[in-house]
C-alpha cells in the first residue's frame, strides 16, 4: 500500500513539473493578459503575465510557442507594421514579428507599472500605468516621452484609440470607473460617460463603433451601443477578463480570460 500512495505522488509530482514546463516554453496559457492579430502569420499572439511568454494560436484555437520565457511580465500588447509592442513594467518591448526576436526597448522613465497600450496614426504609443495613476506618450522616433496626469486617472487599466473622435478611452480599475477620453491632439483628461461599474480591465470599439469593456467586480462585459444612451449587459459570467480585442475579419471578441487560462470568442451581430 505504501509503494502504490508513493508511486502515485511520484505521477502526480512529475505531473505537475510537467504542466510548469509546458508553461514556461510557451506551450499553454499562463494568466493571458493580451491579444492582437498576426495577419502574416494568420495567428493571435497573447501575452502571459504567469510565465513571461507570447503564445501563438491559430484561427482554431490550437497553441504554439512563439516567444517562451523572454520577457519578465508581459500585459499590453500591440502590433502594427511588422512590429509587435510589449509592455513591461518599467518598459516597453519592440518585438520583430518574423524572427520573434526583440529589437528595441523603450525605457519609460518614472513608470511603476505600465499595462495596457495604444498606438496613433502618427506612431505615438499611449501607456497606462496602473500603479502610477498616469498615461505615459512615448515617441520612439524622438525617444522622448511625455506624462499625462489627472485626479480621474485613479488605477487607469484598458485603452484603446478612438480615430475618428480623436481620443484615447481609458478605463480605471477602481470603483464606478467612468470611461475616460484623452484628447490626443490637447491631451486634456475627461470622462466619455459615468458608469456604476468597478475594477475595470480591458476596453475595445467594434467595427460600427460600439464600445465593449470588462470588468472584475461584475465578472461581465458591457456594450456602449452606437447610440451612447445606455449600457448592455447581455455579456455575463466572465470572471478575469483581461484586454478585449475586437477581430474584424470574424466580428468577434477575443477576450483572454486570465483567472481561467482560456481565450474566449464571442461573436457579434
């Protein structure tokens, strides 16, 4: 009896070192915190915060390493012209997408804890930083940067770029986060809409320019319909949502479900 309760520790211990080594080369999910869209490779590519990898998945859902264990802490990610953007806490990653190979660093000077991220048209990358209660705007041409500030950035979390109005929308995660509007011409701070929703994580605009964002406190996604008028809340039960990606070309969510190691999809009409 006492060999067999061994020989079953023994599984279960080689077992467990098993999954932590799948985790560590990239080959599960690890707290995905972020997603965006390969469109080369046909692929997403997520970050996990639980074991500092990119993971790759493929249009079905099956996973690949793509970048095992290179990087610290990674949660916001964003890819544009071949290059792959990847907060740290302190900094941001400059990932070439074709050879998976970091090329760049940008040292955010004064950050804490930079999250989630967004790009402009003219290249300006916009950062949260949770932990320092900013945005930060960083200019990798130039390598300056510029700090945002103001009494409504309280734990500032999601940001996506609304182009035609010209803002970037924030979500805080603390208690009844309004969502947020950064004018990036002015950079004036203002609130887009008061909500009665906490511990806001990720926020994403569709193709016809409805606004989703999620939250703990609720374990749900809401819907800002075109109209602006009023809040949807169809979208129940989602614990840990972390950053929403909206996929054009499937007119879907992608929404990494940190708490649970899953990508949900929700399709939308």
């Amino acid at each position: 009896m006492k060999k067999i309760i061994l020989i079953i520790l023994a599984l279960f211990i080689v077992t467990a070192l098993l999954f932590w080594a799948l985790g560590r080369t990239g080959l599960r999910l690890n707290k995905p915190e972020s997603v965006t869209y390969d469109p080369i490779g046909a692929r997403f590519l997520i970050s996990n915060v639980g074991s500092g990898s990119i993971v790759a998945m493929d249009n079905d859902g099956k996973l690949s390493a793509y970048m095992p264990g290179a990087f610290k802490s990674p949660k916001g990610i964003f890819l544009a012209d071949g290059k792959l953007y990847v907060t740290e806490p302190t900094q941001i990653q400059v990932v070439d997408v074709a050879n998976a190979s970091i090329i760049d660093t940008y040292l955010i000077e004064g950050a804490a804890g930079l999250n989630d991220l967004a790009l402009t048209e003219h290249g300006l990358l916009y950062i949260t930083d949770t932990l320092g209660d900013c945005v930060y705007v960083y200019d990798p041409v130039t390598k300056t940067q510029e700090k945002i500030i103001s009494p409504l950035l309280d734990k500032p979390n999601g940001i996506v770029y609304d182009r035609p109005r010209w803002q970037m929308f924030v979500v805080n995660n603390s208690a009844r986060s309004p969502i947020l509007s950064i004018d990036v011409r002015s950079k004036e701070t203002s609130i887009f809409m008061d909500t009665i929703y906490s511990q806001l994580d990720g926020i994403a605009i569709d193709d016809l320019g409805r606004i989703y964002f999620s939250s703990w406190a609720e374990s749900m996604i809401i819907e800002i319909p075109q109209e602006q008028n009023r809040f949807i809340t169809n979208l129940k039960g989602y614990e840990g949502a972390a950053d929403i990606y909206y996929h054009l070309p499937g007119n879907e969510l992608i929404v990494p479900m940190l708490k649970q190691n899953r990508i949900e999809r929700i399709s939308l009409d």
